[in-house]
C-alpha cells in the first residue's frame, strides 16, 4: 500500500474519532438532548478532513519516495554481511580462542579418566556464523557413560572443578545454565563466555558423540531433567555459505531488534525455507533474505521443527507471544522493503 492510501486512512481515522469524543464531551455539557445526527456529522466532517491532510501528505511522501534511486542492495547486504560477522583474525577472539585451548586441557588433566573423547569445539564459532559484537566460545565435554551415577552428578561435578579456576588465567567467574555452564573470561576491559557442555555418552559400540545432557530447570513449577544429543550432528550441519550470510544477517537483525527467537531455530527457518521453495529459489542475494523472511511470516504460528540432533526437542515450542512478535517483525520490514526496496539495508541494522 502506498502512503497516499495509508495515510489518507489513519487521517480519516483519527480525526473522525477525534471530532467524535469532542462533539460528545460537547453534547454532554450541554443542556440540550443527545443528538446521534449531531455526532455522525462530526465523525464525518473529522474524516474527511484528516483523510485529505493524510492524503495531502502521503502523497508528498509518495513523490519523494519515487525520486530514490535504487541501490545495488545485493552488494550493500553481502557487504553488511561481511562486516558483523566475527572475524576469525579479530584480537579478542583470538585471545578468548586462547582461553578455550586452555580449558580443554584443564578439562583433559582433571577429568582424563572420566574422557570418553577429547573436549572439542562446537557451535557458531566454528562454523562461521558468529556476531563480531556478540560472540562466545562452545566446547562439548564427551564423559564416558560410567563416570557418573547421573546426568546431575556429572553436571555439578564439572561445575566444582571449573569453579576451582576462578582467579587464575583471567577466569572471573562460573555460572550454572541450561544444559551448559559458563566460563567468564576478563579480556582488556570487557567479559566474554566459554560454555563447557557436559556430555554422558551413552554406552553404544562405537558411538563417540550420542549422549545426554543435564537441564538444569530451575523455574518455580520445572524439576531439573535431562534431555538426549547428538552433538556431531551439530556440527555437521549442512547449510551452504550463501545460508550462513542470510543466518549472519537475521542473527543481527534479531539482535538489533530484541526478537525473541534464537539462532539454532533461525537457522532451521532458513533451511526449512529452502526446502520449500526447492526448485524456486531466488537468483538475487536480496530475494533470497526476503524469501526466508516471507516463509517466517506465513508459518512460524503453525509450523513444527524439530532439533536435528534430537527430535523429541521441537524448537517451535515458544511462546505464542514470541511467534506474534517475530511473525510482526518480518511483516514489517517486508511491507518497508516492498514500499522502498533500499529499506532494506537500514531496516536490518
């Protein structure tokens, strides 16, 4: 919809309604009976007048609107892209990537019995999709199915031991999470976060990855449980790099717009999309971001997707509010986009 109509219709809207409470409050002050006429004209004087100056004024907007010229947002996107994604040479990365080498092996000397397979690197930083400004460290800690009586026991024991090494190379602090927990590192003036994912694999010939993990629940009505994985899946994920730009860029946008979804669902949004529009998929970078946002809108409030690498976990199991919210979203810059193609580059910003 152009803003000529737009606006024409808010105008007509507001002012109708406007002149129809003052024509009301009017009425009531006065001595004189109640006339439904009276108000109707109001309501109509107030609508045609706030339809014009909307009119008026959409269609300015309209006119200064068609003297844009168009940008190559492709390019501008890709670029975008490039820039808010982590940057493997960054220094605070390297410095963190560091910390991480370093926890590995204290994790390896103090839990050398207990190993199923080496401590290992998961997560977005390894593949490529992590935020410049918003980014951590993901280590997977695979435990033999014996080493501890439960997934809790093995929990809380890698805990104690990581809570030993507060002090000591720059670790600030250690916090319990969902099924991982957090390792606070000082860098320069800023704190960054290592999660160590305890893993109980299950006792299979063969199976070096398969396990399960402590939830640590602790909501007033939740009881802590434990939940199945996989997480070689994970990091086996297939998405091509043209995937990982769109993921980059949603992940920025969701970011900057406080949207609460996360980044493992967005990715499986992504490739849900895909999957649908096989053999239609978008030649232009720009249409293919549209065409994932488009496929968010229209199904995030009904579709069901499930974790690769347990599908007892749906990960559309959110909030309804939260899928009002993301699905308004989308609506939103896709209506922008629609209007004025360059809004595009600024909307996800």
């Amino acid at each position: 919809m152009n803003k000529k109509a737009k606006f024409a219709i808010w105008g007509a809207v507001i002012l109708g309604v406007g002149n129809g409470i003052v024509n009301v409050i009017k009425q009531s002050n006065s001595d004189d009976k109640f006339s439904w006429g009276k108000l109707l004209l109001a309501l109509g004087k107030g609508a045609a007048t706030g339809a014009a100056g909307g009119l008026i004024i959409g269609a300015l907007a309209d006119h200064q609107n068609s003297l844009v010229e168009p940008i190559d947002t492709d390019s501008i996107l890709l670029a975008l892209a490039s820039e808010v994604k982590l940057n493997p040479k960054d220094h605070r990365y390297i410095q963190l990537s560091e910390k991480a080498d370093w926890l590995i092996n204290i994790l390896k000397a103090e839990l050398n019995y207990e190993l199923k397979d080496k401590p290992h690197r998961f997560g977005s930083t390894e593949n490529g999709t992590a935020l410049k400004d918003k980014f951590d460290i993901d280590i997977c800690l695979p435990l033999k199915s014996d080493a501890f009586s439960s997934t809790e026991q093995m929990f809380y024991n890698v805990d104690e031991i990581l809570r030993k090494y507060i002090g000591h190379n720059s670790v600030v602090g250690v916090r319990n999470q969902k099924k991982s927990i957090g390792v606070f590192f000082k860098i320069g003036t800023d704190e960054y976060k290592i999660d160590v994912l305890p893993n109980k694999i299950t006792r299979k010939r063969g199976n070096k990855s398969s396990g399960y993990l402590y939830v640590n629940n602790d909501g007033l009505f939740e009881k802590p449980t434990y939940t199945k994985t996989d997480v070689s899946l994970l990091k086996n994920a297939r998405i091509t790099e043209t995937q990982k730009k769109i993921l980059v860029l949603l992940k920025e946008w969701k970011t900057s717009k406080n949207l609460p979804v996360s980044s493992h669902l967005l990715q499986n949004l992504i490739l849900d999309a895909y999957s649908m529009n096989y053999r239609k998929i978008p030649r232009r970078f720009t249409d293919k971001v549209l065409m994932v946002l488009e496929h968010i809108a229209a199904n995030i409030n009904s579709i069901v997707i499930s974790s690769k690498e347990n599908t007892n976990n749906i990960l559309t199991n959110i909030p309804q509010s939260a899928k009002d919210e993301i699905a308004s979203a989308c609506c939103k810059l896709i209506e922008e986009f629609n209007y004025q193609p360059n809004s595009i580059v600024k909307i996800i910003q």
